[in-house]
C-alpha cells in the first residue's frame, strides 16, 4: 500500500538563521499537533554562512527534510522547496514566524489555489513595526500598484498557502530569486488564471531581519520592472482566460 501523502507541506527558508530555527521548529511543533492529517516540513538552507544548515540537519527526521541550496535569495530558496513538497497545500512562512501559527492556520479556511497573508484592511494589525518601516513597506506597495499590479494592499507578507498543483505551476515558471519573488508570484496567478484570496493577520514585526531596508528596497523596485518588461514581451507564455484570475477574494 502506497504511503499517505501529506495534507500540508511547510516550507521555511533559512539563511544564517541560526538563533531563531529553535523558535522556527517551535512553531511547526505547534502547528503539527493541531492539523488533521500528515505534515511535512521542508527547511531550505539558502547557502548559510553560520550553523544554521548543521542545526537544521539535527533536527531532520520522520517529518522534517532540510535542503542544502547555493545563496540565491529567498525566492530561490522557496522555489527549491515548493518544487520539492509533495502534500496537497503548501504553506510558506518565515521561520520566524512573524506571522504566528494560529493566524497561518486561518489560511485554510479559504477554498482557492492561492491565499496571501495581508497586514493590511479590516482585522489586519501589525504590531511592533517601526513607522519608517511601516512607510517604506507603503511606498514599495504604491509603486507595484501603479507599475505592475493594481489591487493588493500588502504583496510582501511572508505567509502564504498555496495547492500543491498551482504552487508547482507558479514557482516553476518563477525567475526572481530576492525579495521581489512575491509581486511575480501574484502576476503569475493572473496569467495563470488562479483564484487568489487574501486573509488579514495579526503580523509581528521583527528587527532581527534579513531585509536591509534601502539596498534590497532599491533591488526589488528594480525586479518589479523586470517583471513588468518581461511580461510585455511575453516572456510567461500566452496569458489564460478565468473569470476569477488573480482576483483577491472577500476575506472571511
């Protein structure tokens, strides 16, 4: 008898994430005690210079798979592991879970291909963010809006759950590798014809972060007009038809 596969498929990306993979491993403790089904979770080691890829290896077993991959940015490190989960949803978050597991579970309430975390509209809080933070992500969200893609308030939450077919479709077709992955993710679920929705959270802000704020918002504007030439010449292939394609769905 073939083995079950898993219901959901956590992918974490990791870079020099040394002091907070326990936090991470934490959280996926808490979620696997309270998701009906299998789970699996897939930590992707984006090239770490620190312990992070030998702490991540002490903790792999029944359950857990760690890829070692070359730095490339998380959404390269993310198109890795999606490409290698095999349950029927995919969930992506931080390890630091800034989004904390009980807000990424209200995700799978929603019945679409793809379902986005936003700290923005009724519900949504963000709590500890600096307000310059807090503008610089605003004045990134009005540059998308008005160069590429026109509806969302927040592209750029770390959370977000996706069916196993549709993440294989999108990540397959992905080509930007840094920060900016998220807004070609969400054009792709246009061309692609897929139903998104979007659930408001509860969002922590962490200082410890990755992001450095002007150098990497400088490279993902950049990205985002890469994405936009390479979309009008047709480098994703001939758009599909759908009548709810990349239409975010009432919140629930």
């Amino acid at each position: 008898m073939a083995p079950m596969l898993p219901v959901l498929s956590v992918v974490i990306p990791l870079y020099d994430e040394a002091r907070r993979l326990p936090l991470g491993l934490q959280g996926l403790a808490w979620l696997r005690r309270r998701v009906a089904g299998e789970l699996e979770a897939i930590l992707v080691d984006d090239g770490s210079s620190d312990e992070t890829l030998a702490l991540a290896r002490r903790a792999e077993g029944p359950g857990i798979r760690v890829l070692a991959e070359p730095h490339r940015g998380k959404g390269g490190a993310l198109r890795a592991g999606v490409l290698a989960a095999v349950g029927d949803r995919i969930l992506l978050t931080d390890v630091d879970w800034s989004v904390p597991p009980p807000q990424a579970m209200r995700l799978l309430d929603h019945d679409a291909d793809v379902v986005v975390a936003t700290r923005e509209g009724p519900g949504a809080r963000r709590l500890g963010e600096p307000p310059w933070r807090h503008l610089l992500g605003r004045a990134f969200n009005r540059y998308v809006q008005a160069v590429l893609l026109a509806g969302y308030q927040d592209t750029q939450c770390g959370c977000k759950l996706l069916r196993g077919d549709a993440a294989r479709a999108l990540f397959s077709r992905l080509t930007i590798e840094g920060w900016a992955f998220d807004v070609e993710l969400l054009m792709l679920c246009h061309h692609l014809g897929l139903r998104v929705a979007e659930q408001p959270v509860a969002w922590r802000y962490e200082a410890d972060t990755r992001l450095r704020p002007v150098v990497d918002a400088l490279a993902m504007a950049g990205d985002v007009w890469r994405i936009r030439r390479r979309l009008r010449r047709g480098g994703y292939g001939p758009p599909l038809e759908h009548p709810h394609a990349g239409r975010p769905d009432t919140p629930v």
